[in-house]
C-alpha cells in the first residue's frame, strides 16, 4: 500500500497545530509578599505598566512599579486570599472597563461588577481604564449652558459642557447635595450623568441612589462604587472608571455627560496609601510625586469635542473636602489649578441658613457669561458684585454705625438677595423662572416686600408667571432672550404691586 507524502504532510500539520492550540504560553510569576491590597511578583521580567495580571484564584491585579527583580501590583479584589507562593499570570492587556446602555441605572464598582441586586449585565463593549485626553484642536471653547436648576450657580459662577468646576468646603456644607441637584435638574435634558462615591460609606451611598430613584434620575445615571472598606486600588481606579463609562456616550454617542467625582481627596489618599506601600518616595503631605498628574490627567478628559468628533461633551465636577477651610493645602491647590473655577462653600454661611452656602468672593467660573443664556447673564451681571459690596456693607453695619440712606438702600436690597438665592433640595428651578425672579430681585420689585416675605413672593411670583404669562416664560427658554421688555416689566410690577397691597392690608 503506498501512503501520499501529501496526506502525510497535511496530517501532521493538523496535529501540530491542534497540538499549538492546546499550550498556555502566557508569562508565569510567583508572589514574593502580599498586603493591604499590593503584591510584589518575582518572574514576570516583560511585564508592562498598567497591565493586567491573574492570580491562581482569578482576582486580578494591575502593575504599577517596575523594578530590577520584582514587579509591584494592585490587587483589584480580596487580597486577603492571596498568599506568598501563589502563581500569577500577564493578561497582555490593560485594564478596561465595562461601558453602554446596559449600565444605565445601574450601581456597580469600578469593574463592573453590579452591586444593586438587579442581576448580572450583558456586557458588549469595554473602554481602557486610562485613555489620552482630547488635544487643543479636537475641542472647541466651553459656551454651552449645563443648567444645574440652583439660582447661587446658575447666576454667578455658571456651568459650561465641557467644563470642569471644583465644589470645594468642608465636610457638612452641602457639596454632594448641589451635585445630586444637579444631576436631578438633567432630567429630559439628554445628559447621562455617572456619580462616583469615592471611599463613602455604604449607607451614605444608598441614601444618595434612594434620593436619585425616588426623583426619577436614575434612569439616566451610572453610580460607580469604591466603599470606604474597599481596598485602596479600587478607591483610586474608581473616578478612571466612571470617566470611561462617560466617555463611551462623548465619542461614541455624540452625546452630552456629566460626571461627578465625590470625592478626589479620598481618592488621593488612596494613592497615597498605595504608593507608601509600594516604597515609593513620599513628597510634600507624604503625597507621591505625581499626586498633581493623577488628576490632572483624569480632569483633563472632560471636554467639549468639535464638530468633526461629533460635538459631544463631558462636563466634571469634582468635589474636594476642605479641613478647616484650608484651602491652601496640598490637594485643593492642585485641583484649584487643573480646573475652570470653583463653587466654595462655606460652614458658617450653611450654620446661619443660606443654603447652598456658596461663598461669592471666592466662587469662579472662568468660562463665565460664556456658559450662560443672554437674559441671564444682562440680570445677573451686577448680582456678584451687589451681593459683595452688601457682605462687606453687613460687616460695618454689625458695628452699630449711623448709616445714609443710599447705604441703607443697599444693605437692604443685599437681604432681599441673599433671601432669593437661598434654595431648598432636590427642588432645581427651570432657567426661564430663575430669570424672572433675579429679574425682580435686582431691578428693585422686592424692595417694599418685608424680608421674611421674600420666599413667599417667589413661590407666588413664579406660579403666577407660569399661570398667567406662561408665553414669557416660553420665550426665555426657546431663545435665550427676554423679546419684549416693556411686557416682562409690566408683568413683574403688577405682580409686585397687587402683592405688597396684599400684605399690607
């Protein structure tokens, strides 16, 4: 019988190839010590840094250090069941989180890893953990509103797409309620907005989800999740997570995303615990080195793309928790200098009853009118600086002194000012209604209302506006502008008369 050479040929081909196939050739190494989320790895001489590792168990870990006879890693999951010995793998890929409508209205960690009991997530798509921010000529200047519905905001330190404004004060004075409020006042607006709680304790979380259900906001927002008893690598990953998961709806969708980091200096303590861990040199506040390029380069994201790219946007709110109102340390400096402006608040203001106690001598926005629509910004132009005048103006007048009736007249209208940006949660206000009552405020209408009339006015102005010259109201919002001024003039002052008769009987 003779046998072709050809079939041999072909036959041992197959076999050599199914024989391929069957070999695991991935890199192996072997943990030399393990602790508090950071192993070192002996024998993993190509490793890259930022890659992806497997341990024998299936937690996985991402390089960080590179050294001459050891790599060291960040173990994302529960280091506490890795021990001395164990083999690790490379993956050969960098991190890469899950993105897509699938997530929406969803709370997971920072992999992906839902965390709501509403069940598992298809999973499509993946975005890497870390992604190059867009260069100068993929942008275009910041002169889109993002209306966050709070007056103190809206009028004096506005909110561009694209932006990245700092909310920034103390523990306890409102920072993470002006976020939710503004991830509320998104609703029909076309805003995917993701919130990352950074090192939050889990009850603190779910009230927060709780608040954003019960207003109908989850429907249209990602809540990204690193607990205060997660370990540190998954606090630090957490706010590249969420910015991935927003980025997938810029690029990809062409749309418009909000992201809220709350908050970067947990996350920087994170690091820090992280990089003292990996024997890294501490610097200024035992911070590493490169504190400043950890979130220069995760703010540095947010952008508002051109039209080529599609025009999509992604606005950042990062929160920083002051000490004391140290606004000079090292973190809040650094933030201060990567962002567009800063909302400060501060805890006297908030004790005293002026809620969002946003402090309006510090408070920024160097995008400023640009961000806002015309009529708002012709009424709230001279705001700022009555508001400032009137805090300076307080202080004399505490002192006991004869004051002349011009000084009288403002200090007064100051009150009515403060009383009118003075706002409850969960309860954003529409652009077009913010206008008419600052419209009020600083034309002179409120002057004869008693201060504790103020609040009353502006909820009875504003329905009567809604009832009666709803078409006003409509023109605001659709063009920007007030069309006809005698007409709103005429509105707010028989409004303002019928009321102080009203009151005065």
């Amino acid at each position: 019988m003779k046998i072709k050479t050809e079939e041999i040929k072909s036959i041992i081909k197959k076999e050599i190839e199914g024989y391929k196939s069957a070999l695991d050739v991935s890199e192996v190494g072997t943990v030399i010590q393990v602790g508090d989320g950071i192993a070192r790895i002996h024998g993993l001489q190509n490793a890259m840094s930022g890659e992806m590792l497997e341990f024998s168990n299936g937690v996985q870990a991402m390089v960080l250090n590179l050294e001459e006879d050891s790599i060291g890693a960040a173990i994302l999951g529960d280091y506490l069941e890795i021990q001395e010995g164990d083999s690790v793998k490379r993956l050969n890929r960098v991190l890469a989180v899950p993105v897509g409508d699938e997530i929406l209205g969803r709370v997971v960690t920072p992999l992906g890893v839902p965390v709501d009991n509403k069940g598992p997530i298809n999973i499509k798509k993946y975005r890497p953990l870390e992604f190059t921010a867009p260069g100068i000529a993929s942008r275009q200047p910041v002169k889109e509103p993002l209306q966050t519905g709070i007056k103190a905001i809206d009028s004096m330190t506005p909110i561009g797409r694209g932006q990245r404004e700092l909310i920034i004060g103390d523990r306890k004075t409102g920072k993470t309620a002006i976020a939710l409020d503004t991830i509320i006042n998104q609703k029909g607006k076309n805003v995917v907005c993701v919130y990352v709680a950074i090192g939050q304790k889990a009850s603190t979380v779910a009230a927060v989800v709780e608040k954003l259900e019960e207003y109908g906001a989850m429907e249209y927002t990602i809540v990204v999740v690193a607990n205060a008893s997660d370990p540190a690598p998954m606090q630090y990953i957490a706010p590249y997570a969420g910015c991935a998961m927003a980025e997938y709806y810029m690029y990809e969708k062409k749309g418009h995303t909000l992201c809220i980091y709350d908050d970067l200096t947990k996350q920087a303590n994170a690091y820090r615990e992280m990089s003292l861990l990996l024997k890294r040199p501490p610097g200024r506040e035992a911070y590493p080195g490169d504190i400043f390029y950890c979130h220069s380069r995760l703010l540095e994201r947010s952008a508002k793309l051109n039209e080529e790219l599609g025009g999509g946007s992604l606005t950042a709110l990062p929160i920083i928790e002051t000490q004391e109102g140290e606004v000079s340390a090292y973190i809040p400096t650094n933030v201060i200098s990567i962002t567009d402006g800063q909302i400060y608040l501060l805890p006297n203001l908030f004790a005293s009853g002026v809620r969002p106690a946003v402090d309006v001598g510090i408070s920024v926005s160097r995008v400023g009118g640009n961000a806002q629509i015309k009529s708002m910004k012709k009424f709230a132009g001279s705001l700022r600086l009555d508001l400032a005048q009137f805090r300076e103006l307080e202080a004399f007048a505490q002192m006991g002194t004869e004051l002349d009736a011009a000084t009288q007249k403002q200090l007064d209208r100051g009150i009515r000012l403060v009383e009118i940006l003075k706002q409850g949660q969960y309860v954003p206000m529409s652009v077009e209604e913010q206008v008419s009552i600052i419209f009020a405020g600083t034309q002179g209408y409120l002057d004869k209302v008693p201060v504790d009339k103020v609040k009353d006015y502006e909820s009875k102005f504003i329905a009567h506006m809604r009832s009666t010259h709803k078409e006003l109201l409509n023109e605001i919002s659709s063009t920007g502008v007030i069309q006809n001024d005698d007409k709103f003039k005429g509105a707010v002052q028989e409004f303002s008369d019928k009321y102080v008769a009203e009151i005065s009987k």
